[in-house]
C-alpha cells in the first residue's frame, strides 16, 4: 500500500475501501469503523437514497420494470443478466458521483473515511482509494446469515480469494463482535501510521 504524503493527507482524508462477500459482515464493519472514529458512506444507502428520491432514476426503473420497489425489481434482475446489466449502468455511475462528491465534501475534516462497496472490484472502484480492507465468512456462515441469495449472487462477483489476495487488510469474521472490533481499530493504528 503505497500511502499517500503528508501534504495530500492534510488536504484529504485516507480513501479507504470496505467490500467483501455478501452476507460477510460487512455493514457490521462498517459501523465498527464509525465507532472507531471514521468518516463512514455505505454505497447500497446510496442506492437506497437514489431509488427513492432521484426522479431520473425513479422515472428510468418505472419506464423499465413497472415499478421502484427494490425488492420486485431485485426478483427481476438476479435472474436475468441483461436487466442486471441495464440496472448496474443506471446506478454505478451515479454511485460514483455520489461517493466522490462525499469525499471532496469531507476535505480535510476526517482522517480516515471508509466506504462499504460490495461491488469494488467487479466495478474498478478500487482505483479510487488508498487502501481495501476485505472481510469474509466461511460460506456457510455467510449462507446462514444470508439465505439463498449468497449462492445466487456469488457466482457474478470477484471470487472471495481473489478480494483476499487483491486487498491491504483481510478479516474472516466468524467470531465475536469484539474481534471484528479489534481488527478495525488496528487497521486504523496502521493507516495513521
């Protein structure tokens, strides 16, 4: 992790990624970094928000499904790859406007700012920040906390060894809310390093 120098850390914060399997604990981690002192964003409340205040984006899903509620439209796209795809080019670069605005509006103001983007690499978001921090489950840990859509939705992502291998911080969270805890408070003594 090539850090960035003092100078370009007074002007902006540390850009750190959160991503990793779906039902890996991610949010957990997200709002452990919150409590640790972070500047947090999660990219899924993005979308949350874009669904149901954005008028373009309320306008194109009416226009295309007949509907904004995101769970017809999630039964909708998770079976058929063409509307997933017509759906992730609508939302991804308006995400990536969102998230970039959030950080130029932090500046200086944070230290550290971490964003939960469970698409990180399958979009290049990646490229956006300083440091990823990954967390994992075991599988059937993650179909537990997850239902069937781990298996239904895992098959099109970046494969949870390879997030592993790609990211700076790595963390299998299959223990208690204390050691995920305890990870994210050393990931921060390292980044402030």
């Amino acid at each position: 992790m090539a850090a960035p120098s003092p100078a370009a850390r007074r002007r902006r914060p540390l850009r750190v990624a959160l991503t990793g399997g779906i039902a890996a604990g991610k949010s957990e981690a997200l709002r452990a970094f919150r409590r640790a002192g972070a500047a947090v964003c999660s990219s899924d409340e993005i979308v949350h928000r874009l669904i149901a205040s954005d008028e373009e984006v309320r306008a194109a899903l009416e226009r295309r499904f007949g509907t904004t509620d995101r769970a017809r439209i999630a039964a909708v796209v998770f079976e058929d790859a063409a509307e997933l795809a017509w759906l992730e080019h609508l939302l991804h670069p308006r995400v990536r406007r969102e998230l970039e605005r959030w950080l130029e509006r932090l500046g200086g103001t944070a230290e550290v700012a971490v964003v939960e983007i469970p698409l990180l690499y399958e979009t290049g978001a990646d490229a956006l920040f300083d440091a990823v921090v990954v967390v994992t489950a075991p599988l059937e840990l993650r179909r537990a906390r997850g239902g069937d859509k781990v298996d239904a939705r895992s098959a099109r992502l970046v494969s949870e060894e390879e997030k592993v291998r790609r990211a700076d911080f790595s963390f299998v969270n299959d223990g208690p809310l204390s050691a995920l805890e305890s990870f994210v408070r050393s990931v921060l003594a390292e980044l402030r390093r």
